[in-house]
C-alpha cells in the first residue's frame, strides 16, 4: 500500500489568516496543501486565483495541491503553473481536449491530476491513465464545502486499485468530500492513499490540526 498522505483544504482556514493557516498546516506534518480553485461557472462558488496562490506559496515548503473546478480550464493551466502550483487536477467535463491538456500541463513540469465527479464513470479517463499522476475521486459533488459523504464512491476506487495492478500503473488516488475520521479509514480500505479533509482538519478537536491529521492518517 502507498504511503497515506494528507491534503488539507484550505477552504476551511480562516482566509484572512491564510499565510498563517499554511504555516500552522505544515508544523502539524501535512503532506501538501490542497487549494480548490472555484470559478462561479463550472461550479457555483468562487474562491482563490492565481496572485493569490503565488502569495502563499510563500509560505510553504510543501506541495501546492491545485484543484481547478473551472471551465474551460486549459487557458488558465499556465497561469496556475506559474502561480506555483505543483499538481494541477482538472476536470474532464472542463476541457474540448483532455489529452491537450495533459500536455500542457506536463509542459510546465508539473504533476498531472484527474478528477472524477460522484457520477462520472472511470471508462472516461481509461485511456489516459498511463498519463495521470493523480485521480481526484470527488465523494461529493463540487462546489461547496461541508456536504456530506457520498459511499458509493468507494467502489470507483477500488476499480482504479485492479486497473494500476493489472497494468502496472503508479498513480496515487485522492478522495475529497465530506471526509472524516470514520469515513476516512474506509475510503483508505477501498485503496485511497491521499485524503483531502478541510472541516475536520481545522475544526475538529478545537482546532489541534496536528491531532486531526495524525487522526486521519492512521487506519
């Protein structure tokens, strides 16, 4: 089994704190740092754009984990890049040409990432997962933070785990929505290594952020 990693959403930080909030995440051991990026089009939110990710990146000596639920997405992959992103993770629903835009992103040395709707179906990206250095699995639908776990997920995963057996494929699983301590350890058992968490992580355990991440770590 891969290494468990821990990706906190910064969408649950106190954003006028944010600089601060990044520094506190990696003194409490995480991984990498997942911002989602929100466009009011593609999903009904808005949130964070490039100047400000380049401002925070500052503040971090681990990996910006950029999830760009905007559409279309390919014309802003450079300007995230830029921006200081080190995994980009798209959309395929947000993109005329999925394999054009895992080529741009690659042109900027960064990782690749994928993403996969609660009903977006695997058979979508088959083709491109020897490509893919990350699948996002979204256990609920994008857009909004605090909804609820969405199980049936589960077995989206465990279906990528026998394809990356059976060719030997590397790439790491990511679970994001609604993730807790107890949802955690079965999004893990399904073949999980990377769990995104943003209410538990900051909010939990009156906020000890280095209690909730070991929490989420362990099985």
């Amino acid at each position: 089994m891969k290494k468990i990693k821990i990706s906190p959403s910064i969408l649950s930080a106190d954003f006028g704190q944010l600089g601060n909030e990044i520094k506190r995440l990696v003194d409490a051991g995480a991984d990498m740092v997942h911002v989602d990026v929100m466009d009011g089009h593609f999903v009904p939110n808005l949130t964070i754009g490039p100047p400000v990710i380049k401002a925070l990146k500052k503040n971090s000596s681990i990996p910006f984990d950029v999830h760009l639920m905007i559409s279309p997405v390919h014309k802003y992959i450079e300007a995230y890049a830029n921006a200081g992103a080190d995994i980009i993770t798209i959309h395929p629903e947000a993109t005329d040409d999925l394999q054009k835009s895992i080529n741009k992103i690659k042109e900027f040395k960064k990782k690749v990432g994928v993403s996969l709707n609660p009903e977006t179906k695997v058979e979508v990206i088959k083709k491109f997962l020897n490509q893919i250095d990350m699948i996002l699995i979204m256990s609920v639908n994008p857009g909004f933070g605090g909804q609820t776990f969405m199980p049936k997920v589960l077995d989206k995963i465990k279906e990528l785990v026998n394809i990356r057996n059976q060719e030997n494929f590397s790439f790491d699983i990511e679970i994001d929505g609604g993730i807790n301590f107890e949802n955690s350890k079965l999004a893990i058992k399904a073949g999980a290594n990377i769990l995104v968490s943003g209410t538990t992580i900051f909010k939990s355990n009156d906020g000890n952020i280095k209690k909730n991440i070991d929490l989420l770590r362990s099985i």
